[in-house]
C-alpha cells in the first residue's frame, strides 16, 4: 500500500501528468456545463464530490419530520418560523381582519408543548423565546376576528399557565430603538478590521465571546430559525487539533489562542429547496460575531472550509456532529500581536461590484 502510494504521489508530481489533467478536467468542464442535459450525468460520474452534501440535506429533511410527530412536536424551529410568520403579518397595511388560519392551531398546541417542557426542565426554548411567542399570539389574538381554526386556537391558548415577565416582545415601532451610530463609525470599524494571524498567547475571556455573539444573533436569519451553532474552543490541546485540520492554516494554526467552528443546522428545514440557507444566514452571524470582536480590541480571521470528504469526516468525529450538521467555516480569534502585520487585502472598486438598474448593460 505504501509502495502504491508513492507511485500515485510521483505520477501526480510529474509536470506534464499534472498538464493533462488540468486539461481534461477543462474539457469535460466546457462540454458538460453546455446544457442542463449533460451537466446531469456529470454529477452522477462525480458523485462523492457532493455525496456528503446530499445526504446531509435528506437526513435534515428526515430529523425535521421526526420531531414534528404529535409525540416529539418541534418548539425551537417550527414555533420560532410560526411566531415569526405572525409578526410579520402583524405588521402589514392595512392588517387584514383573518390571516394564519391555517397554521394558528399548530402554532398555538405548540407554544403549549414548549411551556410544558421549560415547566419540566427538558431541553426545550428559553423564557425569553416564550415570553416573545405568548407576546406575539397575544398580540394576534387581539387583532383577528376569531371565527374557525382561529377561534379553537385562542381556546387553547387562554388555558395555557405561562406568565410572562411584563417586558412587551412583540412588534413595535422602529423609532423607538434609540442612538444609532454614525456612517463614520460603521466605516471605520470594517477598515480596521482586517484577517489577523498572529496573536498574543492569552486566552480571550469567553464574557467578550458571548458578548460578541450577542451582535451575531441579531443578524438576520430566514424566518427567524438561527439555522447554526457556534462551537468555541479555547483548550490549548483542543484548539490545536481543530485549527490543523483545515487546509487554509499552514503555518499560523499553532498560534491561533482560540477557535470557532460555525456549524450549519440542516435539519430546521423540511424541503432541499432552502438548503442554502445555512450557508447564508450562518455567513451573515459570523460577519456580525467578528465586528463585535473587533469592537472589544479582539482581532480574528475567517478560515475557509473546503468540502473535502476526508476532512469532513475527521471534523464530524472531532466534534460529534451529526450527519445534518454542516461545517460553515472556521473563525480563529485573539489578541492581536503588537507588532504583527496584515494583509492590504486591496478591494474591488464600487463600479465593479454594483449596477444601477443594468446602467452598465444599456
């Protein structure tokens, strides 16, 4: 086997062998990327290079429905997605007299199930995510014309006995929000922020994480799922396993002080049709968590994650991921070193990367 492997690694190191592939691979490239038709049978030849990903989706889509059984009805995806529906008609002009019948009873049987489990102490939503959906449905109740469905919801919703704490989790008007900060300042902390790679060797007090991530969760998400989790290590030992394993940290993973790996949740979707949405709202958090870092005099740098199956792997038995768990990226972060320089990492101009109704097209 050693004796193979070694023939493989000198064949792949020959100049002109590596020539010929990069040829072929543009070929096939040019040929099968002509029409929808052909670019099928493509991906059936080069099928490990998205297995993982395919089968991530269907076992998410699996998970989803398991929990939406009556006997393990879903609190933290499907509630939050529901409530979230529910602001958002809230808010529409003119409101409309009858809307969310036909998810207002689910809705409201499971607020109730959620309350039974924070009353138990199972691992169910938090009191503040409660306190939001009684808020929300009471809210909604006190602006529909209760007939049908809606009628039977708010039934059920009366004999729940959940108090909230008196602080109003509904929505209200935006011009309430207070001091906002000035252009200036936004622009000044994107400038300063830059990918840092070398750090002081301290830990980062996990009080500036958790307030970092405090910005990284008002980041946007669709329906308001929150579809990842950010796994934090600042173990010496543990930190040095999982920043070695991607490939983008040769030669800097054995001063990275702490590290985040942000994981994709599949399993907050029921259809393949919004698996990228992990990618999006994950992506959106991590720019929010590095801003608030920065903001705290913590510097960081962005690591990339290739789908590469053997890393894949490795990474899924480091972490105890399930099989729905996608890894987003990686995000080391510390104290930056006092004389440690940065890349200029010049940008693209405005006129490259923005159009005004196709005004470059005309």
């Amino acid at each position: 086997m050693k004796k193979l492997k070694v023939i493989v690694q000198s064949v792949l190191g020959n100049a002109f062998v590596r020539r010929v592939l990069v040829s072929f691979s543009k070929l096939n490239t040019m040929v099968f990327s002509s029409t929808y038709l052909l670019s099928v049978p493509y991906h059936w030849i080069t099928f490990l290079n998205f297995m993982r990903e395919q089968r991530a989706v269907l076992y998410g889509k699996k998970k989803y429905y398991q929990v939406l059984s009556r006997q393990n009805r879903r609190t933290r995806v499907e509630l939050r997605r529901n409530i979230h529906r529910l602001e958002k008609a809230l808010i529409m002009q003119p409101l409309r007299e009858v809307f969310a019948k036909n998810y207002i009873l689910e809705t409201v049987e499971s607020y109730a199930h959620a309350t039974k489990q924070y009353k138990d102490n199972a691992n169910g939503m938090d009191k503040d995510e409660l306190i939001w959906a009684n808020n929300v449905l009471a809210d909604y109740f006190s602006k529909v014309k209760h007939v049908g469905q809606i009628a039977k919801a708010k039934e059920v919703f009366e004999r729940i006995d959940f108090l909230p704490d008196g602080l109003e989790r509904k929505p209200y008007e935006r011009k309430k929000i207070g001091k906002l900060p000035s252009y200036g300042e936004l622009l000044n902390l994107s400038m300063y922020r830059r990918s840092v790679r070398w750090f002081e060797q301290k830990p980062v007090p996990r009080q500036m994480i958790d307030d970092a991530l405090l910005v990284a969760r008002q980041s946007p998400t669709a329906c308001n799922r929150l579809p990842y989790e950010f796994k934090i290590f600042d173990d010496p030992e543990l930190v040095k396993k999982v920043s070695n394993t991607p490939f983008g940290t040769s030669g800097y993973a054995d001063n990275i002080p702490t590290i985040a790996v942000l994981v994709g949740k599949l399993d907050s979707y029921f259809s393949a049709r919004d698996r990228h949405a992990i990618y999006v709202d994950s992506s959106l958090a991590a720019m929010g968590f590095v801003y608030g870092l920065e903001a705290q005099g913590i510097a960081s740098c962005m690591i990339n994650w290739p789908d590469f199956e053997p890393l894949e792997m490795k990474m899924q038995k480091m972490l105890g991921l399930e099989y729905s768990d996608r890894v987003i990226m990686l995000i080391a972060m510390g104290y930056p070193d006092k004389d440690g320089k940065v890349p200029f990492s010049q940008k693209k101009s405005l006129d490259t990367i923005r159009t005004y109704n196709f005004e470059d097209n005309v």
